[in-house]
C-alpha cells in the first residue's frame, strides 16, 4: 500500500461532507431543553445532517426554538419533563429503531449514562464506553485523533486494548484504511517505575501478533517523536509512522485532557468528541462547548451509519 494515499480526513469538513453524502441522521436528545444544545441541533438540522427526536420538557423546547429559530417541521417531540425519564426514552427510541444515535441534553451526566447502561433493552456490548476527540490543529494537513482524555481515568492494559479497539473501529468504519497509532508516554524507554512504558511495549507486541488490523501500533513514544520526523532523526528512533500519527492513545485521562485542551488554548484547534462502545455513538459534550463544537460532534456521531 502507498500510505501517502491512504484515506484520511483533512479536517471537520471532510467529515461532514462524508457524513452529509449518508443523508439524514435521526438523534435522540434526551432532556432537549437546553438552548446551546439547541444551537447544535439547529446547525446540524440546516445542514441536512440530522432529524431532531426532541424529549424533554415540550414547552420549554418550543420557546427555545422559537428564540433561537430553530424550525421543527421535521422534529419529532416527545413530551418528558423529567431528565432521567427523558434519557431512558432517548435509549427506548435507539432500541425501537426510532433514531441512529444518542445525544445527551440538560442531564446529569452519570444518570444520562445509567440510562444507557441498563441492565434491560440497554445499549450494553460488552464493551468499554470510552471517548474519542477529534482535532483540526491549523498548520497540520490532516485530523488528528485522541483517546481517551474523557472517560477511562487511570485504564489497565486491557482497559487500553478495549480503547483501542474502540476507536479502530470507528476510524476505519469510517473509511481509515490504515490507522497511524502512537502510545504516548514521557519518553521511549521502557521502564517498570513508568507503568505506561510497560503498557505500551504490551500494546505493540499485540499488533506485532496481528491483533489490531488495519493499524500500525507504536510506542512508548514521547509527544516530540509522535508529530516530528526531526526529532525522531535527533532522538535515532526508528519508526514506520515517523511523525505522521492519526491516533495518539494517551496513558491516562490526565495525559489526554491536557493534551486536548494544549492544542485548543495554544494551538487554535478545533475539537469534538463522542463516546464510543454502546451500541451506537454517544455525543456527550462539555458545559463549555460550544454550539460548533457540537455541531462537529453530531457531524462525528451521523457517520455510525458506515460502521458495521
């Protein structure tokens, strides 16, 4: 294969014209009224991205449609005033095949999640529910992917294994033939006093046995040697990536929110995240989002459709 051609996404408009290209997305939203989610939701609507099903309190969503303009024409409304009533008749309306995807509203976010985790006609697989981001970084030609700066606090091994496998899947589900993935650590030697350096020789040696196809695993690696081919040269690290990463799997939460959170406040990126490993993508987004982020978000969710 020429890696040089392989498929990848040169920012949040690729996606969505892939996403877009799928027709219309049907989003369960559950306790819908919130007016930035709103926002989201009628960015995503003008777009032709998405089919609004809106549950939540039906007075409260009218009167913030109407301040923000946002048509319901093609809205389903399901009147729930109660939130966590309200997420488990979003997950009802994923398990009835009413909708495609989740996305959470004015709810807490650990009942929002207990909804889609119960024990009957849940959204369960068996899988780790973990969180994927995705970042336009100006100055870079290409998304770059992290994981998991969201869910899993301090993951063991396999934890790590479950994460990566999540994400893979939705990479190439997607249309990532061949995934560049690097396992962020402080530095590249492998030490027993740094659990994420013995992690990661772990994590290779799995992709060595052919574990995760479809993807070229590297690590432990040091943020320098994953974006830089220089510094690579000046450290004498050998590597097939060689700077060119999609996805980095950061060792802990802390690693990847600050990650995360570095490339938006020093680098001007652009960020959106789902939660991935129900059966369907969660948009879960932060307080702080803003209506683009999770515009972008839902753009991320909408492409489900091509994952088998």
């Amino acid at each position: 294969m020429n890696w040089g051609e392989r498929m990848r996404f040169s920012g949040f408009d690729a996606l969505y014209e892939r996403a877009k290209s799928l027709g219309r997305a049907k989003v369960a939203v559950a306790a819908a009224a919130d007016k930035d989610v709103m926002e989201s939701i009628k960015l995503a609507e003008k777009e032709g991205l998405i089919t609004p099903v809106l549950i939540g309190d039906v007075e409260i969503i009218k009167r913030l449609s109407l301040e923000i303009g946002l048509g319901l024409q093609r809205a389903e409304l399901i009147h729930e005033p109660d939130p966590l009533k309200a997420a488990h008749r979003a997950v009802d309306a994923i398990v009835d095949g009413q909708a495609h995807f989740l996305m959470k509203g004015l709810i807490n976010s650990s009942d929002f999640l207990r909804a889609v985790l119960r024990s009957e006609q849940g959204l369960r697989t068996g899988r780790l529910l973990s969180h994927l981001a995705a970042f336009q970084v100006p100055g870079f030609s290409r998304l770059l992917f992290v994981t998991d700066g969201g869910m899993n606090i301090a993951p063991s091994l396999t934890q790590k294994k479950e994460i990566l496998e999540n994400s893979l899947c939705y990479l190439q589900g997607i249309g990532m033939d061949l995934v560049k993935v690097i396992l962020l650590a402080a530095n590249e030697t492998v030490d027993s006093k740094m659990p994420a350096t013995m992690d990661a020789q772990a994590l290779v040696k799995m992709g060595q046995a052919g574990k995760f196809p479809g993807a070229i695993v590297e690590g432990p690696l040091a943020l320098d040697g994953a974006v830089s081919a220089v510094a690579l040269k000046h450290k004498g690290i050998h590597s097939k990536i060689n700077g060119d990463v999609d996805l980095f799997l950061t060792p802990t939460i802390e690693v990847g929110n600050v990650l995360g959170k570095s490339m938006v406040y020093f680098a001007g990126a652009t960020m959106a995240g789902i939660v991935l490993g129900a059966q369907v993508p969660i948009v879960l987004t932060s307080r702080s989002d803003t209506p683009r982020n999770k515009f972008m978000a839902l753009t991320m969710a909408a492409l489900n459709r091509t994952i088998s």
